[in-house]
C-alpha cells in the first residue's frame, strides 16, 4: 500500500501515487510568508519562476518564500 503525504489517500501501486502527487489538492508546496499550501503548477507558469497563488502574498521563490513538503518533512525528522 502506497499513501500520499499530503492527504493521507491510499494507493495500490507506486505509480498511482506517482501519478496522484501531480494532482493532489493538498499540494506540494508551502509557503513560508502566508502559510498556505498549493500544487507546484499552480506555482508556475514556465517551470522555473515561482511564486505563490494566494492573491494577497508576496512569496515568490522556491528555497525562498516557498518550500517543497517533503523537504520540510525531512528537515524537522
């Protein structure tokens, strides 16, 4: 059994989870300014600029303003 990080939704194979990361509303970054967190390509336009969707933050930057879920997971382990 796989299961998502994010929402805790099970999976029978690796790459139904794979698959299911893409689109998870629970989302794959955080945002350290306003504490949301949101799917990468709601991010992003073109892959390499990010910044955050929440209409009234100014956090822009992965490794700046926004982290990645699993990154901060490990840290804090």
């Amino acid at each position: 059994m796989h299961t998502c990080r994010n929402c805790n939704q099970s999976f029978q194979t690796s790459l139904a989870l794979e698959i299911h990361r893409d689109s998870c509303e629970k989302g794959q970054l955080y945002c350290q300014v306003c504490g949301e967190r949101f799917r990468e390509r709601d991010a992003t336009r073109d892959g390499w600029h990010y910044a955050c969707p929440t209409e009234d933050c100014d956090g822009e930057g992965l490794h700046e303003d926004l982290y990645e879920i699993d990154a901060i997971r490990k840290a804090t382990h």
